[in-house]
C-alpha cells in the first residue's frame, strides 16, 4: 500500500485583522498518497488557495494535525518550513513568477543555490531540465523573450530543480491560451506517470479532468473527494 504524503486531520485557518476574525479553513481532513495526480478545486472564496499555502509550507494552520512524508510540519519555524519546501515541494505558479533580470537557466538554477549545489553541477542541471522541456534554444533568454507557454515551461523547470517528490500548481493554466495550456498539461501528465505527486488548484472543469483525483472545496469544508474515472481517456488521448 502507497503511503500518504500528505496527512491532514481538523485543520483550521482563522485570519486576524485588528479585532476582526475571518474563518476560512473550518476543520479539513485529507489524505494524499505516493503518485497521485489531485485536483483541488472550488468557487471563488472556498478557501482554495488558503489550503494550497499550507499544503506548501507557504503557510501554517491556525490549528490541526500536517504530517508531510511522515513528518509534522504544523508547528515549524520559517527557517523549518522553509528547508522542507526546498528539499521536498516544488511549485508552479500561474504568474510564473520568474525573475525577469535572471536567464531561464538562471531562474531554473535558482532553488539548486538554496538547496547548496555547486555552479556547475546545478547550470548543468538547469539546462538539462530546459531541454527536456524543449526549451534547449531558449537557456539563456530572458523572460520578458518567452511567451506565456514557454515561461511557464521554464517554471515548471525550475519547479523539479531540487528533484522533489512532490509539485504544487496553483492555476498554471491560468494565463495561457488553449495551445500552451495542452502543452503544460501533458508535462503535468507526464510526471504523474513518472510517479511525483502532483496537487493542482483550478477552477477549470476540463483542467481538473487531467487529475486522477478531484478533491471539491465549498465554504472551507470538503464538499467532494472522488477518484477521476475518466482519466484513463485524457492520458491515452494526449500526445507531447
């Protein structure tokens, strides 16, 4: 049997402006295995993102239990969680979130100086991952030289610099046109198949199809956590 990754019980966030309490989070269980592909979706307001941040180590819960591969997460320092993000999360964000004076093998390389990987090794790295993702004639192009489809590639490069057993996406659809979006999702595909974790927050039905799990948040409760039993179909139907 799989392990769980990610191991959630009675988490609650409860944001505090002056006097003012703002409940988002109201008491969420949830278990992720070793390999799955999740969706994590839900309207605007559902606490969506609050949750993605503290499956990320962005954030911590106001109260509950997180244990990330086997260790509790909820009650570490910045300085802890921080070292935990590095060393076993990576994340695609849907602004892309490069740095615009840096290259694409600069970007990519970035969380390999964090993590103390020596200048060659992780330039060496960083270009290997670009090719991979087809991007080899782009390394040293700036961002601002990409198109939306090929910075999110560099993202998501940069994303498995540290080689981590789990990605994060946060909308990576979001600012793409219909091309790009099947490019970036079959790379999604393709690393679920590679056996990573893979946690996407959308609110897009046809994006959350790609998962083979669709959890459904409403009101910071879970209204719905199902298997996705059309996912043999997207994966048989896509092609890189």
């Amino acid at each position: 049997m799989k392990e769980a990754v990610i191991d959630i019980k009675g988490v609650t966030k409860t944001y505090v402006n002056g006097k003012l309490q703002v409940p988002v989070l109201h008491g969420i269980d949830l278990q992720i295995f070793e390999g799955e592909f999740t969706s994590i979706m839900g309207p605007s307001g559902s606490g969506k993102s609050t949750f993605m941040n503290i499956l990320g180590c962005l954030d911590r819960p106001t109260d509950g239990f997180y244990r990330l591969s086997g260790e509790e997460v909820a009650n570490l320092d910045d300085d802890q969680l921080a070292f935990v993000r590095n060393k076993k999360i990576g994340f695609v964000f849907q602004s892309f979130n490069l740095l615009s004076k840096l290259t694409a093998q600069e970007n990519v390389a970035l969380p390999m100086v964090y993590g103390g990987v020596d200048k060659v090794t992780r330039m060496e790295r960083a270009a290997k991952l670009l090719t991979d993702l087809g991007l080899g004639d782009r390394i040293d192009h700036l961002p601002a030289e990409l198109s939306g489809g090929q910075r999110q590639r560099v993202a998501i490069a940069r994303a498995l610099a540290n080689d981590p057993s789990i990605i994060m996406a946060d909308e990576p659809t979001g600012n793409l046109d219909s091309k790009s979006t099947l490019e970036v999702m079959n790379i999604f595909l393709n690393l679920y198949k590679e056996g990573r974790t893979i946690i996407l927050v959308t609110h897009e039905p046809e994006i959350a199809t790609y998962a083979s799990r669709n959890v459904v948040l409403k009101d910071g409760l879970i209204l719905e956590d199902k298997p996705n039993l059309n996912m043999a179909k997207i994966e048989g139907a896509q092609h890189v």
